[in-house]
C-alpha cells in the first residue's frame, strides 16, 4: 500500500511539477517555490523543537517569503535572476539574516533561548531558502530550463533506482545510525542512473530541445540546438549532482534521526513531508547554480 502511494503521488506531481518548471512565467515559478519552501521550514522547525529550540516561527516565515516575493515582483524579475543579480541578494540575504533573528533573540523572556533560535531560523534561510530560489534562478539561465529539466530527472532516477536496487539487493549499510535503509549497492544504482539520465539528455538535447519548442513548453533560449561536442563533462557532472543529492538525503535523515522522527511530516502519500521530497534538491540545485555561474564567468 506504501509503494502504490508512492507511485500514485509521483504519477500526479510529476507532469505538474515539469510543466511548471518549463512553462510558468518568473513571479508563478517564485511563488509555487516560496510555497513549497515555506512548507519545508515549517517541518523544519518543528523538527527543531524536539531539540528543546524554541524557534521565531513568524519571523522566519516573514523573512524567508519575503525572499521569493523580491524575486516575483521584482520591476525585471528576469534581470534580478541573472546570475550576478541572485549572487548579490543571495550574499545580500545570507549576510543580513543572523543579525535579524539575534536581534530577536535579545528579546526572549529567557535569554539561553535566544541564540539557539536565531540559529535554526538562519539555517531555514540558507539550507531552504536559497536553494528552492536558486532552482528559480536557474530557470532564467541561457539553456536554463533544458537544465533544470535535467536536474530534476536526474535526482528523480536517481532517488527511484537507489530505492528500487537498494531495497530488495542492497547487503551494505551505508549510514546505519543516520539512515538505516540506505545502501551502498543502492547508492551505486543511483549514481549510474543519474549518468544514464545525462548521458541520454545531452546525447538527444537537440531531439529533446526541439520537441519541448514545438510544444510550446520552452522557449528557444531555454533549449539547447547544437550537440555536445563531449560527453565527458556531462558525466561528470552527473556524478557531482547524484552525489550531492543523495548527501543532501542523508543530511535531511540525520536531522530526522536526532528529532526521533522518521518522516519530516505526511503532506505527501508515501512520501512523508515536503522537506523529505525536497531534501536531494537543498544540496544538487545550487551546484548546479553554481556550475552555469562558472560558465557564464569563463565566457
């Protein structure tokens, strides 16, 4: 019954999820991901009070939305997305946001709950926050939404093949105090079907490309219609992103583990909570921002 959950939620969210990400314009993109960001921090700092945290619930949502509203309303919200732009309010941001919620910690009744608070509700901004953003930002790149398409693919395979090898085959704990099911043998399936995936994208990017422009689902700075001249860096760069994924999952399990909870929340059959099926993105989507930044640079 788990399983078919599962399938079931992943049958519906996931043409939901690949239109929105291709086709939605900026502010709706920033919107829905502010919304599933927000719905993250909330478990995420419920989870932080089985730590005996306290923490500003308000103010970080407050200050976390008011984040993706920046990028929605911004007058060039294409512009604002640039990839010099998102640095300097991602720098801007990250910079201001410990010095917001201290400041909110000197106003607690009990002062040894202060600091505690102000440090789970700075870790919501960057560990949630900027990554969901950065995922916006990435769709705004030059061939950013034939990126973005791809990452999610490849964690999709990734997170499917570590479960579907790792269940009935894996013999090899990886992480036994963090993440009990977790595998070796899993982690290996999943690094060569994030591979697979890549391989296959840039392989058939042209193919690919062309069919989602004649859908009308990108548009044609957002493909990309001319071959690879080398697969190698793909594959590479495959590697670094599963690899950052499935780290990102142990990450989100070792703070379930040490709340004593095995799910973040239900919100999702068989799924568990939003930040358990946002967990793998928190850490592959900024590599990948930061890869196309380093690209745009060595232009």
């Amino acid at each position: 019954m788990e399983l078919l959950k599962r399938v079931l939620t992943a049958i519906v969210l996931i043409p939901l999820v690949i239109i929105l990400i291709l086709r939605a314009p900026v502010p709706v993109l920033a919107f829905v991901s502010g919304v599933v960001a927000l719905l993250a921090i909330r478990e995420l700092l419920k989870l932080s009070q089985a730590y005996g945290i306290r923490p500003f619930h308000s103010a970080t949502y407050v200050y976390c939305g008011a984040f993706f509203l920046l990028i929605a309303i911004h007058p060039g919200a294409t512009d604002a997305l640039s990839t010099a732009a998102f640095a300097y309010f991602a720098v801007g941001g990250a910079a201001f946001v410990p010095f917001l919620f201290l400041a909110l910690g000197m106003r607690s009744h009990e002062l040894n709950s202060g600091f505690p608070a102000a440090m789970v509700s700075t870790f919501a901004f960057v560990y949630v926050t900027l990554p969901m953003a950065s995922l916006v930002a990435l769709r705004e790149q030059w061939r950013g939404g034939f990126f973005l398409l791809y990452l999610l693919l490849l964690v999709w395979a990734g997170d499917i093949f570590a479960y579907f090898v790792g269940k009935p085959f894996g013999r090899h704990r990886m992480s036994p105090r963090v993440s009990p099911n977790k595998t070796w043998e899993g982690a290996l399936a999943s690094v060569l079907a994030s591979v697979g995936v890549g391989i296959a994208m840039f392989h058939y990017a042209v193919p690919i490309s062309s069919a989602l422009l004649k859908t009308h689902l990108i548009e044609r700075k957002d493909g990309i219609f001319s071959p690879e001249s080398s697969l190698m860096p793909v594959i590479l760069l495959s590697i670094i992103l599963n690899t950052a994924a499935q780290f990102g999952d142990l990450v989100e399990s070792l703070i379930k583990r040490g709340a004593g909870m095995k799910d973040s929340g239900a919100i999702l059959p068989g799924h568990g909570g939003m930040f358990d099926r946002i967990d793998a993105l928190l850490f592959a989507a900024p590599v990948l921002w930061c890869y196309l930044a380093w690209r745009v640079m060595m232009q």
